[in-house]
C-alpha cells in the first residue's frame, strides 16, 4: 500500500469529507477508500476517453474492405 501527500484546496476538501462522512459512516479508513475509489474512477475515465479517441482516429482513417467479388445479390445465392 502507498503514501501518497497532496495538498488539496480547502473548499474541495471539505466537500469531498463530507462525501465520504455519507458514503462510508466515519468508519476507520473512510478517507482512504474513497481517495482510492476516486482515483480508481480517474483512472477508468481516462483509458475510456484514450480508447475511444483511438477508434475514432481509426474511424476518420477508414477501412479497406478490398475488391468488391459479386456484383449482384444472386451471385451470393444460388436459387
């Protein structure tokens, strides 16, 4: 388990404090479950926000498909 020092604005604080009173009842190491599940939640968002910048990229670039190999519905059918 790390250590981790952060100097925080008081406003944010104390509002997260209050957050994590509510979610977590003031129990022993509330601050530092809900500290790790913000940062969990960070972290998700922004491999999130990667992954779907890099498919829109490839989206932009777009697809080859190759040739084209029938020219009408009843090439693929037999009927």
């Amino acid at each position: 388990m790390g250590t981790i020092t952060v100097n925080v604005d008081d406003d944010v604080e104390r509002r997260f404090r209050k957050v994590a009173d509510i979610t977590y009842h003031k129990k022993k190491g509330y601050l530092g479950r809900a500290i790790t599940e913000a940062m969990t939640y960070w972290i998700y968002e922004k491999k999130q926000r990667e992954i779907s910048e890099k498919q829109l990229k490839l989206l932009e670039k777009g697809f080859n498909f190759g040739r084209k190999l029938y020219g009408a519905r009843e090439d693929l059918y037999e009927r």
